[in-house]
C-alpha cells in the first residue's frame, strides 16, 4: 500500500470511538523519506487540540533530549513521529491520560513501518513503544530497558518518556544525560547531515519550564 493512501486512512479512523467520549483525532507525522522515527506513547489533550506530535512541555524536553530545534522538528521530512495510538485516549481521572489503546497498534503499525524503508534510527519513547518493538524488554521496567541501551544495535534507542513525571527519575538516573543524551545527539546529527546538536543543558535549569 502506498503510504498516502495508508496515511489517509488512519486519519480517518475511527475504530475508537465509542470509547473516548470525544471526537477522535489521529496525529501522525510520516513521509516517505523518514530516516528518525518516535515512536512515542499517545497524543495528550493539547498535541489533540493542536494537531502537532509534542505540541506540549514534554515535546520541549524532548527536543533538548534530540538536540533538536521547534522549526527542525515539524518541517525536515526526515523526522517523523508515529506514537503507538494516534488519537488522545482520554484523562483518567485518577491522574494522567489513559494508556494507548492496543487496538491502534494491531490495526496499523506493521502497515506503517513498512512504507518507512529509509528509517535509519528508531527512537522508542516510553514504555509501551519499548514492550511492542523489543520482544526481549517484555517483563523488563522502563528504568532496565533504557539503561540497557547499547545492547539494542544501532538502529534503535530507548527512552523515558519526557513528561514532567520524568524529572524525578533524571535526576536518580544521570547516566541518561551524561551518556546516552549526547550519544542520541551525535547519532541524530550524523543522519541529519552533520548539523551540530544544541548545546546540552542539565535537566534541573530547565524544571520550571517543563512544569517539573
């Protein structure tokens, strides 16, 4: 299938709908020249508004995490964002946003993936993306499976997920920015061109901003 029309599809789905209480609104940013896919957890309620994957704080830290500007992010086709449920899944009342829906995944992703054969890294965000994508990590926390990084081969990297609620597990885990971040930055920048990454900044100068 031919990735226009597969993309026109998902945005039209609407296989959840009964469940959300709200209009779906599939976000997915993908293009046949693809080489830096993320692949996050599910839109929140303001990528769902806007329309934008990591239209919110958690897309800022993400970007510092990439080495990545705002303009770079949403207009070099080469990186894309294809999260594990497309449409925002709804707030728990219990606090935060409910999971993806599994069904999203089984509908559509191996379909997806298929029409990105140029994907040269794969950055898995969160611990839903890591269970799909890595056989081995089913079983495994978030915290094992990131840390064990450079055993996944060079086409994919794990991540924590770059909400707020990650401030507290950056700060227990200094490995992430004093290892693996720069070494996501000179993979991204390699794909990219050459461009050099931003300019590294601690997590902790940057809590207020991200609401942590």
């Amino acid at each position: 299938m031919q990735l226009d029309t597969l993309l026109a599809r998902i945005r039209a789905c609407r296989a959840c709908a009964t469940e959300f209480g709200h209009e779906p609104r599939p976000v997915v940013q993908v293009t046949t020249e693809t080489r830096l896919l993320i692949c996050g957890q599910a839109p929140g309620r303001r990528v769902h508004e806007s329309g934008l994957p990591f239209d919110d704080p958690s897309g800022d830290r993400l970007r510092q995490w990439l080495g990545l500007d705002r303009d770079a992010f949403y207009t070099d086709p080469r990186i894309c964002v294809a999260p594990m449920a497309f449409c925002f899944p709804g707030t728990n009342p219990k606090g935060g946003d409910y999971p993806p829906p599994p069904r999203c995944a089984a509908l559509w992703r191996r379909s997806l993936l298929a029409c990105l054969p140029k994907v040269e890294l794969t950055l898995l965000v969160g611990g839903y993306a890591q269970r799909w994508a890595l056989q081995h990590a089913s079983g495994r926390s978030m915290t094992a499976t990131v840390r064990a990084w450079r055993v996944h081969g060079p086409a994919v990297i794990p991540l924590p997920h770059p909400s707020w609620r990650s401030t507290v597990w950056l700060r227990r885990n200094p490995w992430f920015e004093e290892e693996l971040a720069p070494h996501l930055r000179n993979r991204i920048a390699a794909i990219l061109g050459g461009a050099a990454p931003l300019t590294s900044r601690r997590h902790d100068d940057s809590i207020d901003q991200l609401g942590g």
